[in-house]
C-alpha cells in the first residue's frame, strides 16, 4: 500500500547531510594523516580535528553548489 507510505524528508535530508560531512572529513583527514606518516611529519591532533571540520564543510559546499546547479538545469 502505497498510501501507507510516510516519508520523513527532513530525516533524509539530515541524514545526507551528515554522511557527505563525516564523508569528506574522514576521507580527507585520513588521506593527510597518510601522507604525514610517510613523510615522518608530526602533527597534533588539533591539526587533524580543525582538517577533518574545514574538509566537511567544504564538502558540504560543494555538495549544495552540485544540487543547486542540477536543479537550475531541470
């Protein structure tokens, strides 16, 4: 029964948003924290923290800037 359906957007969109976030910060930050390993770098772990939150926003930003021009194009 479709009609049964309820579909909570907002959830959705929440849900989204924290997996493009957490996506981009750990992809990045681990790729850095990879990188500093092989070059015998020392970092402190506010370096890797203040990376992983400036990486998910600008993937966040950049997700939002896909979805705006994909929906300009519609």
């Amino acid at each position: 029964m479709l009609s049964a359906v309820n579909i909570d957007f907002s959830g959705i969109l929440i849900d989204l948003i924290m997996i493009v976030f957490f996506g981009f910060g750990a992809v990045y930050t681990l790729t850095v924290g990879i990188v500093h390993i092989v070059k015998k770098k020392t970092r402190t772990a506010g370096y890797y923290f203040l990376s992983f939150l400036l990486s998910g926003l600008i993937g966040l930003l950049i997700a939002a800037l896909v979805a705006f021009l994909w929906a300009m194009s519609l």
